[in-house]
C-alpha cells in the first residue's frame, strides 16, 4: 500500500527540502510541494530535481506558484489570490508520495487555515528538528500539535551536529520514532542523498 510522507519542519531554513530529497530517493516516491512562495526560478521542485538520482520519480506542479519569499498567506495577498486548501487537490499516483509543506505546521495559508490542515490522519508526517536554542521547545510543541489533530504518525530528523541531551530530551518527552539525523556535511549532492537514503530507507519501510 503505497504511502504518503508529509514533510515539515520546526522552523524556516531547518533541511526540509534535503529531507524530501532524501525520502523521495529513499523510497523512489513521487514528490509535490503544494505551495511555493517566492524564488519560482529555483523552487524546492528545481531542487529536488538536481539532489534526487533515480529516474521514477513523478514531480507534480505547485498547486500555487507564488511571488514573493513570505508566510503564503501574505505572498497570496501581495499577488492578489486566496488560498483555499479545500482547492488543493493531491496529485493521483500509485507510488509512494512525498508532500513538502511551507514552513512549520502553523504557518498560515490564509486567515483561518494553516500547513497542518494539508495534512490527513493517514500521512506519515516527518518533523525535520534542527538544533538550537529554543528547539526542544519548537519540536515538542510541533508534536503537541499534530497529535492534537489526531495524527499519529510522526518521525523525526534531526539535522545538524549531535546534541545529546537535547535529543533525548525530544525522544523521551515527544515519544516519537526517529530516523536518525543528517550530518554537517560539506555539501550536499545526488551521490550524498543517496547514501543518506540506503540508510534512512529501513526506518522510513517501518513507520
């Protein structure tokens, strides 16, 4: 039964982007960012072309193409549109789909709806944490959050170099599966996606 693996993150900037690349290679599943807001020309879809090796994979166009680099509600005011998640319909495929959301799962698409409510109860929901201060609160608050929606499935990333103590912090108080982390490394490329996704790929099958 295929799956659907939505990727969202504590913050802006935290690896959601390398993170879908790693899933999509990993599972060679389908990918499609629902909103993009600003730098069209080079759009996480441009670049997950470029990370992800394997000649599978589907990308589906943005359900919305916005212009300017803000919260989508407010890049949608500047161009003059509405959002309405009830208007985004999922591409229909029969592999494996990864879903790369905007910002974290609060961030709003309009005046009364936000990320999480792209997110359905059956998706694998994978929570990108990168270390800083502050994080352990912004990841326990985002599980908060999306168990409170009633989602169960919920995996985490970490990025960056290891912290133990923040990372059990995370682990024992969000009682969540990891799948492991993402290292410091000095670039990133097709041929380091792909390692990452042989040994994320076991963990990814089991959740």
């Amino acid at each position: 039964m295929p799956k659907t693996f939505f990727v969202t993150g504590i913050g802006t900037e935290v690896g959601k982007t390398l993170v879908s690349a790693i899933l999509t290679e990993a599972m060679q599943a389908d990918y499609w960012k629902p909103v993009q807001a600003g730098d069209l020309e080079n759009s996480d879809t441009h670049k997950l072309k470029k990370l992800v090796s394997n000649k599978e994979t589907q990308y589906f166009d943005n359900a919305w193409s916005l212009k300017t680099p803000m919260s989508p509600h407010a890049a949608a005011e500047i161009d003059g549109v509405e959002i309405k998640v009830k208007e985004i319909k999922r591409p229909e495929t029969e592999k494996d789909l990864v879903i790369e959301g905007a910002g974290g799962i609060l961030v709003p698409l309009n005046e009364s709806e936000v990320i999480a409510d792209l997110i359905s109860k059956d998706d694998v929901v994978i929570l990108v944490s990168r270390h800083y201060l502050g994080s352990i609160n912004h990841t326990l608050l985002s599980i908060e959050a999306l168990k409170n929606r009633g989602i169960e499935k919920i995996g985490v990333i970490f990025s960056g170099n290891e912290h133990p103590t923040t990372e059990a912090a995370i682990i024992k108080m969000g009682a969540v599966k990891v799948i492991g982390r993402i290292e410091e490394e000095p670039y990133f490329d097709e041929r380091v996606v792909l390692e990452y996704a042989e040994k994320f790929r076991k963990e990814l099958c089991e959740i």
